[in-house]
C-alpha cells in the first residue's frame, strides 16, 4: 500500500502524546521531506513503531526527550526513534531483539513489558526485507532506526 510516510509518523507519534505528557517526556516528530510517498504495509510497521516509542517512553526518565525522525535515503527510508534514557549496556546489545531480554529491573523502573516486543518488531522488519539496529550508550540513550527499502 502507497502511504505519505510523513503523514503516517506524524499519525503514529501523535498517538503517544498524551502518555509522553504525563510522564513529563517530550515527543516530537521530525520529518525531513514531507509528502514521500512509499510502499509499506501500515498496519505492520505501526505496530513495530509503536513498539519502538512505546519502550522510549518506558525507558525514558522523566523530562526526557524522545525524537522520531523521518528520512530519504538512499535505496529507501528510514525512520528513527532517538531517546535521551537510561540505554542500554553495550554488552547487552546483541542481545535485545531475541526474545524475552529484559535488562535489569533497576534502570527501567519496574516497567518492564514481557520482553517479546523487539523480537516481533525484527520479525515484522526482516519480513518487508527491511534493517532494526539499534545504537545506545548507557546513561546516554538510545536510537533504533528501522530502514526498508524501495519495492523492487
Ligand atoms: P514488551 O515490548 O513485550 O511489552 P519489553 O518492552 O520489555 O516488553 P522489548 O520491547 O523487546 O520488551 O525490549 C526488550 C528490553 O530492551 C526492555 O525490557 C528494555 O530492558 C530494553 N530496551 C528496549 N528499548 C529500550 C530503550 N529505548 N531504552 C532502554 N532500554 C530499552
Ligand atoms: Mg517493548
């Protein structure tokens, strides 16, 4: 299905609006070039998004400040999710998309989901032929950018 992709992050983030407010976190997006149109399977990739904004949320103190970024690039998109959080231990970072990792209770609150939520957005991802990585510095925060590309 063809979707303004802008329209379709700005749709998904303003979703989470009110929940980001009343834990004092600020939640904005950013689109870089307004009205790409890109094939993608909506419902899909808004479940992983809302996967993504939904752990930023949950990982992020409060005043915090949570960024997602949409991009052309080249042989596709990319769309980021960037929080200024707790991150995540560089030596755990091969680890979060298998399932049920969850990193210790201490740094994430006691909020901490059943730890499927990573491992199904990767499925979702690695379905459409798309990328998740992830890049996080402990104390720091945390960004994944999910990139798929143009339809072939
Ligand atoms: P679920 O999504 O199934 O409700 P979950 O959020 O615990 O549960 P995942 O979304 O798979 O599961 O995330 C796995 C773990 O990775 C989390 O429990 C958390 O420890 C860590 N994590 C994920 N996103 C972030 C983030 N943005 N900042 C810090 N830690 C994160
Ligand atoms: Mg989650």
């Amino acid at each position: 299905e063809e979707v303004d992709v802008g329209a379709f992050v700005d749709r998904i983030t303003s979703k989470f609006q009110t929940i980001a407010r009343d834990n004092n976190i600020e939640l904005k997006s950013h689109i870089e070039k307004e009205g790409i149109m890109f094939s993608l399977d909506p419902d899909k990739i808004e479940q992983v998004l809302t996967n993504l904004i939904d752990n930023a949320i949950r990982y992020t103190h409060e005043n915090g400040k949570i960024t997602v970024t949409q991009s052309v690039v080249k042989g596709g998109i990319t769309i980021s999710v960037e929080d200024d959080g707790t991150g995540i231990p560089e030596e755990d970072l091969p680890f979060v998309f298998e399932r049920f990792y969850k990193a210790d209770k201490a740094r994430t609150r006691g909020r901490a989901g059943t730890g499927l939520g990573l491992a199904i957005a990767k499925n979702i991802v690695n379905a459409h032929q798309g990328q998740l990585t992830v890049a996080s510095k402990l104390g720091e925060g945390t960004t994944f950018t999910l990139f798929l590309p143009n339809r072939q």
